[in-house]
C-alpha cells in the first residue's frame, strides 16, 4: 500500500472560497434583488415616511399622525371603503359559484366541447381593462341606443342612466364583472375535478350515495384548494380595482362608485396630497396582508400541497 | 494511478424541519487502483452522498477527499478526472445520442477529431451506432442505460461512478447489464465506484463490498469475506437472502440453552465464547445452514431442534419453511422434498459449522 | 334510468353553457360590430346587432384622429422588451431557488414572494417621484419598462416549473465539465421551453394589457401605448361611438389574434405554479 499523497489542503481565502462555490447562484438572482431593493423596499420605506409628511417636491414637513387622522374624518374615505368592501362581496362569492357551476358542466361534456369551452370562456381576459371598459361604457350608455337600455326595453322598461345614478352606478360595475372572463377559474377548476380518482364515485355509487351528496361529500371539499385560490386571488384584485372606474365613472356621482384604490389615485395624482394618499395606501395594504394571511392559514391548515 | 480515498470525512445536511442530519459520518476507506469497489447500504444510508462527494457534486463537511495523488476537496467535478452514471441516466432530453455523448468533451474544449474518435469509440463498445442521431426518448430503457455509461466512457476517467445504475430496469435486463458491465470493467481496466441498494448486485459487481448504515461503514470486504464472516448484526441480517437468522441463547457451562432446545457448545468455539458465561448471546444461522431431519446431511447431526412448523413457500428448487424459536421467526432453506406442512413438528438440524455469535449489547461478531 | 337521468343532465348542462357563451361574448361581438357600423350623424345613430351595410369608416375616423400606429408600435416594443427580459431574468432566478444551493436560498425567496402582497398603490408614489423627480425619466421607455423588468410571479411560477426538472441533469452537465451559466442556457433552457412559453405569451399580454403605470409617467402623446391612448381617445372624444368600438377593436384584436393562434398554451398554461390540490 503506497503512502499518502503528500499534499495538504489548499488554503484558500474565505471570502473567494464563498464566491466560487455560490457566485453564480448570487449572480442569477442578483437583477431582481436589486429591483426589488430599489422599485418596492424603497417605495414602500419611502411611502411609509411620506404617511408622516406634508409631502412636497420643495421639501417635506413632518406632521405625525395628522394624515391618518384626516383620513378617518373623511367620509369620502369611508365611503370609498364601504364600496370597495360591496364592490368585493357582490363580485368575488359570485364569480366563484358562477365559476364553479360553469365547470361543473363543462366537465360532463365530451373533450372536444370542453376546448370550445374553456376557450370561449377564457376569450374576454385577453382584451385589456381599458379594451372591456371602452365596451362595457357602450353598452351601459344612459339613452335607449344602449344595449343593454335596448334589451330592457324588450320588456317594456324605460331606459336608465347606469352608470350617471348612485343607486344604480356601483351595481353596473359589479354586474360587467360578472360577465367577465371565467376562463382562468374554470380551467384550474376542470384541472381539479379531472384529478379526482374515479374510484371515489364508484365507492360512493357502490354505498348509494344521491348525486348531491357525491357533491358535498367528494367533489367539494376536493375543490378546496381552487376555491380558495381564487377566493384569495379575487379578494386582492377586487380591492384593487381601478381602471374600470377611472374610465367609466371617475368615482362619482356623488362617489357612489368610488373604489379604495381609486380613492388613493384621485388623492395623489388630482389633488396631489401625496402623503395623504400614502396613508391611505398603507390602510388597503393592510387590509389585503390581514386578509391574505387569514387564507394562507386556512391554506396550510386545511390543503395539501 | 487512481486511488480514492477517504479520510474522515464527514457530511452533514441542515434541514429546515430536522435541524442537522448526518449523512456520513466519519467515514475512512482506500479504494484501489482498477478495483471494483461497490457500496451498499439501505436507502438514506450515506452511499449515495459519498459517491458524490467523490465526484464533487456535495462538498464534505470535513475531512479529505483523494483521487490519484491529489486532494480533490476543492475541485470541481470536472477538475477531478471521474465520470458518473446516473440512477434516472441524466441523459440531456433535447440532444442526440451523438450530442449526449460528445457534451462533455466540446466543454473541455477538446480537437473535433478527438471527439469524434471517442464517441464511435465507445458507441462501438456499446452497440449504439445505428441510434447514434436519435433523441433519447426514441431509445429503450436498456439503450438509455448505454448512452449513460457510454457518455462516461468517452470522458476516459480515471475513475467510474454508478449511482444505482441498473434500478430503472427490468429483472431481465438488469441481469444482462450486470453481466455486460462486468466485462466492462475488465475491458476499461478502471476504477469503478458503484452504488447499489441491491445486495444481489453488490455481491455479483463488487471485488470489495463496503455496506453502510446510518452514515457508518459497518463493513468493507470481499464478497465471501462479508457472507462468511459479517462483523456485526446489520451486515449479516442486510447480506444474504432470505437473512441470518438470529436465535437468543443463554450460555451456561459448555451448554447453550433457547427456548425449546439445548446445544453443546463445540471445542472450537468454547475459547471464543468462554467470556459470555451466564450470559445472553446471539446466535446467527444461514437459512441455507438449517436442513430437515430427512434429508442426507454431510454435517454433525447433534444439534437438533424441534419445532412446530408454521408456513412452508415452495420456491420449486427449495422450499422456505418458517417457524418460532422464542419470539422470533426462523426460515430454514431447505431441499424440496424434505416433509413438511404447517402445524407439523418437524426435527431441523443446525449446522454448527456455519454459526456466527453476536454480542448483544454491540451487536458485533464474535469471532471463534 | 339512469341515462335518462343522465342525458337531461347533458341537455341542462349544455343550454346553460350556451347561453353564458353567449353572454360572454356579447360584449365582444358588439365592440366588433359596432366598429364596422357607421352613419353621418352619430347622436342619432343606433348600431344594430345584424348590421345591413359594414363600413370602415370608424377606423378611418380612429386612425385618422389619432396617434395610434405610434401606440402600437409603442405596445409592441415595451410588450417585447418585458418579455424577454422577464421570460430570461426569471427563469434564471426561478432556476437559481429552486435548484442551487446558497446560503440565503428560502429567506430570500420568501421576502420576494411575500412581496406580492404589497398592493401596488403603495409603491406607486415614490416610484413615480423617483421616476419622474429623481431620476427624471418622465416620458420615456424607461421608465415604462423599469418596474416590469422582472416580476416577481413570474419568478415563482418559474420556480415551481424548474422544480419539476431532474436535479440530475444538472449534476451530470457538472461532470460534463459544463459552466453554471452554461447548464442554464444549455441543458435547463431547452428542457424549460413550454415552461417559458406560457410566460412569455402571458407576459406579453400583460404588458400589451398594462396600463396604469404607463398611464402615469408618459405624458405626450407620442409615448403612450395602445392602452394609455385609447382611454385618453375616450377622455376626449366620447361621442363618436364608432370610432371608441374601433379603438378598442384596434386595443384587443391583436391579443385576440395570438389567443387563438396559441390557444393550447394559454388553456394549459394557467395551470403551472397554481394549485396542485
């Protein structure tokens, strides 16, 4: 047996040794670490100092709390809550059973017509916001050249002014969000269902069990976890909903439809109350952290994954 | 010259839920020159990581590893003149069989002709010219298995490293690749380090066999020397099919007493076991080492046990027939025709010859 | 009986999903037909469901009134840009968590992941005051492209797309004497193609579809996209029904023409990195 090699560890420097063996892991994160360093850590450290400050261009003056107060003495804020939380319930448990149900049947087609429908449902969320909103305006418009005055007119009822009534302004947009692309919702849905195993609905033909309570006991709780992704997806979306309201009612009338989100936009960038603005921000920021994290612990409790 | 060594080296892994797991913990070993040295081991049992850590693709946490005559532990794979085998094959899907096998050699910007020489070279060897521009997915399960070792071979290595390269298989084809990279290895005239959770495998591939449990090598030795002489409990329960058997008994005087039997300890062992008096042992016997009474044996028919026969599996070259001593469960194989059936008393014999002795508390050989 | 039960169910299923299809596509039909439907005056002007005559006129009146090409053309470069650098940056990052090691792999992961959270109206004042104020990038591609070169979900669903990929071919293109960067371009990229297909085709309809953040620091007219163009033709011009349905025709149909030119990606995409439940 030959004798050891005579050679003793190379010595190297630490810091190099670090480099060589993880350098390039560094390296192929390295472009969004920076720009999340620069385009959301800073934002948000910034933003959160400007909540504090008269914000100005020349020089900002420091004033505590006084935003946040002014805030919550402002009814337009409260009312921007009050319809973005509507705005949330009328649209997110509705487009989820509408969603489901649309699944639910598409899945008792054959292959070929699940396609068409899947692809038919899914067409709306390519055109843009601003694309839906310009249409959606046309369809609403106050006169009886609106489609949708037309077709109530059908039915003998006078044409009304949608989106220009407050009783009716915020409803127009919950209802176009309604009419909405599925598509995304129905395809992780149809994904779900055709990962059930047969062998479940055999079990539960073999024991008896109604068709309904195939559904409550098997298919349901199996499409937790999609249901509660879209729950979660749609909650944040919906509170952050924008486009639709700058282009079709800019807030009003009478900020009947004056979303949160809006709110912040309009604070900022009409009356250029920048730090005002921020405050309100970190309000629907904390709002949608408090909710997010409610869900991902039904998320870690309740799924797999 | 392609030595491998390892001194004292030690892996550990940190686990975001466990804390900190020893994969290998301490292990000391000389693989020599041309030598086919297999490990072997239960899954999660350190081999793998040790192939690795041969070929640079887990650092150690300490210790030094050497291949040939130098310390490798800060080369990179490439830098340390070895070649690997993969499990799965690792073949790159979206090139040919060509592209896979030249892969390496482009990246280390060797002559075109070069190359090309080495990929039929070892196309040849292998029998994969007609696939040679085929993709590997058009390939079969034994095919694919070729272009890995063929991609190793190209690369000229000093030393070969097989991670359970025949797992993927079939039965039948993993006993013609057993025997193909046999001939291999005489061919190559390599070093070969191969991993395997088979001990079939190991004991036909291996000139030496190290068998690992828990991160510890438990046993490095010729395949005879491991069946013949296991040093603990764990290699001769992990080394032989069906396992050892083990039977507790009590030493008292020249007599070893087991529920339901006592048997004279014979004058070669009484040296040996002359420590244990009054003490608990462990008894190891072979299945194969336990015939029927009925049946002709060369051997010394003293050592009887009788017991109640609990299943009999008749495999057409020898039946396995299972029963209790104590509250453990024996199998003895034995001749097909020896009687037999469940619920029967039937008369084994032990051969004596062929027993091992175990220290219960260290559960290591002791030796007689 | 139970086929008939069945067979009624197939009857129900299948009345319900037309009439939602119909439902759904109403809106988009009536931006098509209501942008090759025209008369002289427009008040008095009500579009049919089955027009008698088509015309062109709308368009030209669209095209005619405003800076559309410039638009598209703006669309198309910024869409391209983003999905390039975005289809590259996070493969190579989603690359990096979820198959190298390196101290600081999952905590920083997770404070990107975590940032998703953050609505974007947070962010957005101080990242127009450093656009616009600080780095003074008002009006540019630039600052259009700046905050969308990587996103952040981007990097997760390529993350959960390279997990999937064996670890061992990254082990045996170690052994085969393959650089880092090259086992990325060379053996993951190739793997990962359907992967980095369903992001560059999302990426690129999100940024042909984006419009706040260009909305807010372009200001003339020649920098707007598509998006931010066809809403400032609907702030200015409201009347002209025609020629609004033929600027949104103009805005969608070029997604449209892709969604159905690639309709398997966008089907089957939407499924990678979401729940696996």
């Amino acid at each position: 047996m030959q004798t050891a090699p005579a050679q003793t560890r190379p010595s190297r420097p630490p810091m190099k040794g670090y480099l060589r063996e993880y350098g390039w892991a560094y390296l192929f994160i390295l472009a969004p670490v920076l720009l999340f360093l620069i385009f959301t850590l800073y934002p948000v450290a910034s933003a959160f100092l400007m909540s504090f400050q008269q914000y100005s261009i020349m020089g900002s003056e420091w004033i505590g709390a006084d935003n946040y107060t002014r805030m919550v003495h402002d009814d337009v804020f409260w009312k921007s809550m009050r319809n973005t939380v509507i705005f949330t319930l009328g649209t997110v448990p509705v487009n989820i059973v509408i969603t489901y149900a649309l699944s639910f049947f598409i899945f008792q087609m054959k292959n070929k017509w699940q396609t068409f429908f899947k692809a038919t449902m899914y067409l709306p969320a390519v055109a843009s916001g601003v694309t839906i909103s310009v249409v959606w305006l046309a369809i609403y418009d106050p006169t009886n050249a609106g489609l949708l005055n037309r077709f109530i007119g059908l039915f003998g009822l006078d044409p009304v002014i949608w989106l220009g009534k407050s009783s009716t302004a915020l409803f127009s947009l919950i209802l176009m969000n309604w009419l909405g692309s599925h598509g995304a919702g129905i395809i992780l849905y149809l994904a779900a269902m055709g990962g059930i195993p047969k062998s479940l609905y055999e079990a539960a033909d073999i024991d008896h069990a109604s068709g309904w309570s195939k559904f409550w006991r098997i298919t349901w709780p199996l499409m937790k976890p999609t249901t509660l992704y879209l729950l979660v997806t749609g909650v944040i979306t919906s509170f952050q909903v924008f486009i639709s309201v700058y282009l079709m009612t800019q807030g009003g009338p009478n900020f009947a439809t004056t979303t949160i989100a809006y709110l912040i936009y309009s604070t900022a960038f009409n009356f250029y109350e920048f730090g005002l603005a921020a405050a309100q921000s970190f309000v629907l920021a904390a709002l949608i952290i408090v909710i997010s994290i409610i869900q991902f612990k039904y998320f870690s409790s309740d799924v797999e994954y | 010259m392609a030595r491998v060594e390892f001194r004292n080296i030690r892996k550990e892994f940190v686990d975001d839920n466990k804390g900190t797991f020893t994969a290998v913990a301490g292990s000391d070993f000389v693989i020599n020159d041309k030598e086919f040295v297999v490990f072997v081991g239960p899954s999660g049992c350190g081999k793998t990581t040790s192939l690795r850590m041969i070929a640079g693709l887990e650092r150690q946490t300490s210790g030094d590893i050497i291949i040939g005559d130098r310390v490798v532990n800060n080369l990179h794979p490439k830098d340390r003149d070895i070649a690997m085998v993969f499990q799965d094959y690792a073949l790159y899907p979206h090139m040919t069989i060509r592209e896979n096998l030249s892969f390496g050699l482009k990246n280390l910007k060797k002559p075109k002709a070069y190359i090309e020489q080495k990929v039929s070279q070892a196309a040849s060897i292998l029998g994969l010219e007609s696939m040679i521009d085929r993709k590997p997915r058009e390939l079969s399960g034994g095919q694919r298995q070729r272009v890995a070792v063929g991609r190793a071979i190209v690369r000229d290595p000093q030393v070969f490293l097989f991670d359970e390269p025949l797992s993927n298989l079939d039965a039948k084809l993993r006993v013609q690749m057993r025997v193909e990279l046999s001939e291999l290895h005489k061919r190559l005239e390599a070093t070969i380090v191969y991993v395997t959770h088979d001990q079939v495998e190991a004991m036909t591939l291996g000139e030496r066999i190290v068998v690992m449990n828990n991160g510890i090598i438990q046993q490095i030795a010729s395949p005879t020397e491991l069946y013949a002489k296991p040093q603990n409990m764990f290699v001769a329960g992990f080394i032989g099919s069906p396992p050892m058997n083990f039977i507790d008994v009590q030493k008292e005087g020249n007599l070893l007493h087991t529920e339901g039997g006592i048997f004279t300890i014979p004058d070669s062992m009484a040296g040996a076991l002359s420590h244990y008096d009054n003490r608990h042992l462990i008894l190891g016997i072979r299945p194969e080492h336990i015939t029927g009474e009925d049946m002709p044996a060369t051997t010394n028919l003293d050592y009887k046990y009788v017991a109640k026969i609990q299943v009999v599996e008749h495999l057409g070259s020898e039946n396995l027939v299972y029963f209790r001593v104590g509250n453990r469960t024996v199998t003895a194989k034995v001749h097909p025709e020896t009687t037999g059936y469940p619920g029967m008393d039937k008369t084994f014999i032990f051969n004596f010859d062929k027993v091992h002795f175990f220290d219960p508390e260290t559960e290591q050989r002791i030796d007689w | 009986m139970k086929s008939k039960s069945k067979v009624i169910m197939l009857i129900v299923a299948s009345v319900i999903l037309i009439v939602w299809s119909v439902l759904t596509i109403i809106p988009m039909y009536w931006m098509l037909i209501g942008s090759v439907q025209d008369t002289k005056s427009a008040a008095s002007f009500i579009p049919k469901m089955i027009p008698d005559v088509l015309s062109v006129a709308p368009y030209e009146r669209f095209f005619g009134k405003t800076n559309v090409m410039r638009w598209l053309f703006n669309s198309l470069l910024v869409s391209s840009i983003l999905t390039v650098t975005n289809v590259f940056l996070a493969s190579l990052a989603g690359y990096a968590f979820a198959k190298l090691k390196f101290p600081g792999n999952k905590a920083v992961f997770w404070i990107l992941l975590s940032t998703m959270m953050i609505p974007a109206q947070v962010t957005l004042i101080p990242l127009y005051i450093l656009m616009i104020d600080v780095f003074d990038l008002g009006n540019t591609y630039t600052a259009i492209l700046l905050p969308g070169i990587v996103s952040v979900g981007n990097i997760f669903l390529m993350k959960q797309y390279m997990s999937s990929l064996p670890t061992s071919l990254i082990h045996a293109a170690r052994i085969d004497a393959c650089g880092e960067f090259g086992i990325f371009w060379k053996v993951i990229l190739p793997m990962a193609k359907p992967g980095l297909a369903v992001l560059a085709i999302f990426t690129f309809v999100a940024s042909w579809n984006d419009f706040f953040w260009p909305f807010l620091v372009t200001n003339s007219t020649e920098m707007r996209t598509i998006q931010v163009g066809l809403a400032s033709f609907v702030y200015a011009d409201t009347t002209d029904f025609g020629a609004l349905m033929a600027g949104a025709t103009v805005a969608a149909l070029p997604m449209m023409i892709l969604f159905f030119s690639l309709q398997r990606y966008f089907l089957q995409g939407i499924t990678i990195g979401a729940v696996k439940g």
